[in-house]
C-alpha cells in the first residue's frame, strides 16, 4: 500500500515497507521480467519450506502508535512465521538475481532497508506473542537457486526504538504536509482570474463547475472554440483543489493544446505545475531500456535524486525542456525525475496516455482503482473515443516468433532444444490458422475467429518459462538485451493476451492472412474501460467544441448519466460576423471526387480572391488534399501544404507564417491534423475557413466491424461508425474561423452531402441562416458579406 493521510482525523496508515523504503541498491546482474522472477520466487519459496512444520506464511500484523496527537496506522504480511517450543522464527525472504561471485558479496550493510523490515515486523508481531523472536533476512538467489540467511537483532528495545523514529520520521513529514495543505487553501481563497476580465461564457463555466464540484459529480461541457474553456474551466477546478486538498490532472491530444495551459496557469501565481512529455523522447540513452542495472540515469535518480527534486520544485511552471536539460546536467532520467514531480504538483499536464493508456499509464498514481484526490479535466474529449479503441486493439504477428526462432538458434544455452520445440508449436498454430482462412475464406484477407485463449495461454506459459530460465544463464550484455528478438517476443505474446482477457461484445478478434499471418484484437466500444478510469476521479470535466449529439459522446466515453451533468455554452459571437455558405456543385464521395478535383481548385481560389488575408482550408485526407494541390496554381498567395509527419517546430513554423507573413497564406491540411483542432488563429491569421467535404472514415474491415457491432447494439451503426466521428472533425476544423466578438470570416463547406438532412441537423445551432449556393453565386454572396454590396 502507499501511504494514506485522513487529515480530518491526524491519521496516517501505511505500510512497513513504506516505513523503511530507502534508496535504490541493485540487486540483479540480469533483468528478469516481473512476473516471471514472481513465479521463480514462489517456486523457491515452496521447495525451501516445503517439509518443514508449524510454518505461516503471508500472516497481516498491525501496530497502533500516537505521536503529537497524530495517530499511526502500521501494517503489512510477514513472509514467514516458525513456530517452535521456546521461540518464534520470523523471515523476510526477498529475491535477488546474481551471479554467484557478487550473491556472495554481499553483507547485512547492503541490505539495510531489507533488514530492518524484518525488524519491525518482528516488533509487530511481538505482541501477538509471549515467545522470543528471531528475525531473519533470507536471500534466494534466482540464478544459482542457493539460499543465504542473515540473523538480525532481536532485542525489543533495540527494535522498540528503531520503529519510533521511523514512526517520528512519518508524523513530521504528515505535519509538515498538513501545514503546506493549510497554505494550499489560503492561496485558494485568493486565487484570482488569470486574465484581466472574466468573460460571461467562463462565469457560466464556473458556477456550474463548482456545484459539480461540491456534489462530486462529472460535468461534459459543449462550449465553441474562444469561447475560455481553458481558463473558465482550470480557474474554478484549481480554486476548488486548493481549498479541498485535491490534485488536477489536464489531459490533450496533442501539444499545441498546451499552450493553452501554459498561457493561463502564468497568471496564476504559486501554482506547481508539470508538463509532461513522452518517455521515448525524455530519454538520454541512444537505446530506451528503463532498468537500474542498465541505466546509469535511473540508477543516479534513485540514489540521489531528492536534491534536485528539491531544487526543481522550486519553480512554479515545470517544462519538459527545463526537467531535460537539469536532469542531464546532474546524469538523472529526466522522465523519472517528471514522476518524481507529478508526486509534488498541483497540476499536471500531459497526454491521454498518461491516465487511460493501459500500458502506459502513471502507474504510482492511478494503479488503484480509487484517486479521488485527483480531478481530471479532458479537453477535446471528443478525441478519446479513437484513442480508447486503439489502447484495447493490439496485434500478434508470426513474424516475431520467427525472428526469436532465429534468434534462439544462435544461442548456446540449456533448454535451447525446448525453446526450438516451443516457438515451432507456435509457429504451427499462425499456420494452423492460416491455413483455415484460405479454406472457408479463400477470398478474405482478415477474417473473424475464435482465438483459443486456453491454447494460446498454454503455448505462452511454456515459453514464459523457458525464457526466463535462458535470462538466467545468458552471459550477454545487457545492451545486446534489449535488443533482443525473445524478449520482444515476451512483451508482445505478454501484451496480447492482457488484452485478450478484457475481451467482451465490444472486441473482435480475427486472423490476418498478412505477413504470414497476424492474430488481432479489435475494441469497438471501450466504454467499461474508461468507465473503471472516470469512477476512481473526484470528479471529471470533458470538454470539446464540438460534442453532437452529447448523449452519444457520454455513453461511448463511458460518463454514466446518473453522475454526470451536461452543460452546452451558447455561442457569445454576434452572428453577422459570420458568413456560413454550402456549395452542393461538388461530390465529394469516394465514387465521385477524382473527377471534381479542378473543380475544388478552382472554387477555392474563387473564394480566397474576394477578400485578400489568411484562409485555412482542410480537406479529408492526405491523398484527396495532394490531388487538389495540383490545380491550385495562384501567385498572389503564399500556400503552405500540412505533411503527413511533421515535429513541433515545422507545425509553430507555419503558424508563425500564418501570423507574421506580408503576403497572404492559404494553409491546406487534413480535417481531425493538428492544425484543424486545438489552434487558435485569432484575429486575421485566418479569415476565412474551406472545409472539403466530411471527413467520413473509408470503409475498412475495421470500420464495418464497428457498424454491425452497434447495428445490433442500438440500431444506429452508421451513425456510430461514420457519421457522428466524420461530421466531429468537420465542425471542428470549420470553428476554427471565428474566436472572438471581433474576428470576422466565412465558412465555406464544400460537399453535396452537407445539403442532407442527417449531416446538416449536426451543424451548430449558432450557425443561422446557412447559404447554400450555386457556383455563380458564390462570389456575390461572399462580396456581399465582405463589403455589403454587389460586385
């Protein structure tokens, strides 16, 4: 357990383990992984005991102790108890994996944090009985499988003392922690507005926030873009966590949306604030292998990390940059330095990853089901639904049992033989499959099947085995480790069938005939998933610009009505500000398009030449935009084209283009790319916004999976698969356009299907009076707007 403060009551409950942690010391030659170095330990456990009489093991002891009037709460599951005539046995048993020179080294001085848990578990359990204790630290030795005993003091008093300042340790840092929560709701009381003035949209935002707040409930807010969503929303969730011991977690998509924090919590002076970045890019090693044994970074940062934790936290804005550069400079691993943080701030920021990814999610934070100390804020909570579809949907090739087959054959170790014999069978099973597709579904890449989990977990525990026995007798380095075909074989088969065991109505699985073959899980619905991750919050804040129609975005995200309130922010532009016209000429379907690509060209010179300026115009997919680009050719402009992978200092680039430019710039880009979500283009850096078509998904296997699956659900497949997800990014790469009372601009949708009843009841209801217009009326239509009369 981690440690649990009730500062209501001046209780502290928490482990033994918690009460020796110290720092990190290494005890392994080779990284062996966790669950396999738990089955070799309790195999080690039960041939050491196995025999011996009156033995306990896993027995839950407890002590109670008052220190300035602050209760503590001490438990924790001694490994072994001995009973005999005269005295009571008591063994620590901890594992380590090394050879037998440095397993033979090592002295009670090196095992200080392991001794004194025995310790105190003795003192514990000395007062369930009248008998000596013998505390004991048992060794096993997973390499060797030998065994070494360490006899520690057993004198109470000696024991006695030693608990009781441990325990004093922990009642001054839970006093110094409740003096600093005192600080935290004064500086709540005070906090004030970040920005000179407080728009109407972001006061409707805070008194909702705080009545959900105070109920403990979650709150989906549908509200444009400029309209403060940023500010309206962090300001009263800050104001409330300060005043009520309580954290925030601020989730995006994407890293421009960060900015947008950045900007707002600089005006809100004192509060800690950390910004997350990926581990990959966090890294300083030319290979990302994260293991003490192998990091001298990792291993630096738990020895001797405190010191700059210290020095770091004493800025107020954390940046991943400043925690990278720091970090390097005192050789510590920056992303673990940023965990260290997230422990220590008020607020942190990062990706959806870091919360709902389950195989990257902040595993110290959010490990139990119940952080209620948090509140989670989501922007653009539209984008989770793909994001939770793609954690839950992995894939298994043949292919990398293969290359570990090769692999293993090069390898010189015992039980190479049963390794070859068990990568065959698996090998065999990929062909067994594949050789069933080409029977009944001879005319099917991918088809569905019934994976054999049984079979699947049979062949992995074989191999599980034999692995970890070849970690134990590899003479490799550990870089040559990490590179190493078994062990991605082991994450991968590890990784699949984690998933496999969540599989429900809402998975497919299926085997694909590609690379030889590959078995897939695909998540249609990961809405019991999120709902496990949004119940363990305080509460919980999505928000978006565009969330039509709200009920589907609530259910597919896993927001239960019954906690959940929904707020929709009126539009607080006036409407003559803004032009919204439909130009049915255009086809824009997958049948049709190639032959309306000049058309599209044209009309979007057409438009952009009535009134000179910025405009962005966003088109449904790469592939559909590089045909359209062909027939622009207008010099009077300067155009700037998305690619398909482009860093963070190409996309500010082109924004500071778009800004700064002398010349007028049309930025063409993708509908749901970077810069048709979370930007803002205030004032003239766009003035106007071309939307090409809606962005409905291609009708993969994967897609047509997610229509039958809700076809069946609630009858409403297509909505579910393509229109809903389509016309989401449509309106939000449209909004772009207009971000304050003054800003100006015209939204043009080109499309047939606009004009239809189940695409146009999406549009926005502060989109009144939409034009739908013919090609020649385009231009009068848009003069119009721009000056108020004909051409």
């Amino acid at each position: 357990m981690s440690i649990k403060y009730d500062f209501e009551n001046d209780i502290v409950y928490l482990s033994v383990r918690d009460l020796v942690q110290g720092g990190y010391v290494s005890f392994s030659d080779i990284n062996i992984p966790i669950k396999s170095r738990g089955k070799l330990g309790r195999d080690l456990h039960k041939t050491y005991y196995e025999g011996k009489k009156n033995v306990k093991t896993e027995v839950y002891v407890s002590k109670e102790e008052r220190v300035d009037d602050v209760k503590v709460v001490v438990s924790g599951r001694v490994d072994v108890i001995i009973e005999e005539e005269d005295k009571v046995i008591l063994e620590e048993i901890k594992t380590v994996t090394l050879q037998d020179e440095n397993f033979n080294k090592l002295s009670i001085s090196d095992l200080n944090s392991f001794a004194n848990q025995a310790k105190i578990y003795a003192l514990l359990y000395s007062d369930t009985t009248g008998l000596p204790i013998e505390p004991r630290l048992v060794l096993f030795n997973l390499v060797t499988g030998e065994i070494r005993e360490f006899q520690l003091e057993s004198g109470l008093q000696t024991l006695r003392e030693l608990f009781e300042n441990r325990v004093k340790n922990v009642v001054d840092n839970y006093l110094e922690l409740k003096v600093k929560n005192h600080e935290r709701s004064i500086a709540g009381k005070l906090l004030k507005f970040p920005f000179p003035e407080k728009r109407e949209t972001q006061k409707i935002m805070e008194q909702r926030i705080g009545s959900v707040l105070e109920a403990g409930k979650n709150l989906v807010i549908s509200a444009l873009a400029g309209c403060g969503k940023t500010a309206g929303t962090l300001f009263p969730v800050i104001k409330y966590a300060l005043q009520n011991n309580k954290r925030v977690f601020f989730l995006t998509s994407k890293n421009t949306q960060q900015e947008l924090v950045r900007e707002t919590v600089s005006g809100l002076k004192g509060i800690k604030t950390l910004f997350m970045r990926a581990s990959d890019q966090m890294c300083i090693n030319n290979v990302k292998y994260c293991s003490p044994d192998f990091c001298p970074y990792l291993e630096n940062l738990m020895n001797s990390g405190g010191e700059l934790l210290t020095e770091i936290l004493e800025s107020d804005i954390l940046t991943p940059d400043n925690i990278f550069r720091v970090s390097k400079e005192a050789m510590v691993c920056p992303f673990e330095m940023s965990l260290a943080i997230a422990e220590a701030a008020d607020l942190i920021v990062g990706d959806y990853n870091y919360v709902f990814d389950p195989s990257s999610f902040i595993r110290r934070l959010f490990l139990k089901n119940d952080y209620s100390n948090f509140i989670l804020i989501i922007d653009e909570v539209h984008n989770l639904l793909q994001r939770s579809r793609d954690y839950y949907s992995v894939k298994f090739p043949v292919e990398r049992v293969k290359e570990a087959k090769k692999y293993a054959e090069l390898m010189q170790f015992h039980g190479l033989g049963e390794m070859k014999k068990t990568l065959n069978k698996m090998i065999k099973l990929f062909n067994d499959y594949y050789i069933q597709g080409k029977q009944e579904h001879p005319e099917m890449q991918k088809y569905d099947c019934a994976i054999d989990k049984e079979v699947m977990m049979e062949h992995y525990l074989r191999f599980e085995d034999i692995y970890t026995r070849y970690l134990l007798q590899s003479d490799e380095s550990l870089l040559e480790e990490v590179l190493n075909p078994l062990r991605d074989l082991y994450y991968c088969y590890t990784n699949f069938l984690s998933v496999l065991e969540w599989v429900d109505e809402g998975f497919a699985t299926m085997f694909s005939a590609d690379g030889g073959g590959t078995f897939e899980i695909l998540c249609s619905d990961a809405r019991n998933r999120l709902r496990e991750r949004v119940n363990g919050f305080h509460s919980v804040i999505g928000m978006s610009a565009t969330l039509t129609p709200v009920d589907y975005y609530m259910e597919v995200l896993g927001f239960e009505e019954k906690d959940t309130e929904k707020l929709q922010i009126p539009s607080p532009f006036p409407a003559e500000n803004r032009m919204v016209m439909i130009v049915p000429s255009v086809s824009t379907t997958y049948k049709n398009r190639m032959g309306d690509y000049t058309r599209v060209g044209k009309l979007i010179i057409d438009i952009i030449n009535v009134n000179k300026g910025n405009y962005l115009v966003f088109f449904p997919s790469f592939e559909y935009m590089e045909h359209v680009r062909f027939f622009i050719r207008e010099e009077s402009f300067k155009i700037l084209v998305q690619r398909r992978v482009m860093n963070s200092a190409e996309r500010a680039a082109f924004l500071e283009e778009l800004r700064t430019s002398e010349q007028p710039v049309l930025l063409m880009g993708v509908q749901g790319g970077v810069f048709a979500e979370g930007v803002d283009y205030i004032g003239d850096t766009a003035i106007g916004v071309i939307v090409v078509g809606p962005q409905i998904p291609p009708p993969t296997y994967e897609q047509e999976f997610l229509c039958r699956y809700y076809q069946e659900l609630n009858g409403h497949g297509f909505e579910y698969a393509y229109l809903y997800p389509g016309m989401n990014r449509t309106i939000q790469a449209a909004g772009r356009v207009i971000r304050s009372n003054t800003d100006r601009g015209v939204i043009v949708l080109l499309g047939k299907r606009f004009t239809q009843e189940q695409y146009f009841s999406l549009f926005p209801g502060e989109w009144e009076n939409i034009e739908v217009l013919d090609d020649d009326k385009i231009v009068p239509g848009l003069w119009n707007f721009w000056y108020g009369e004909k051409p």
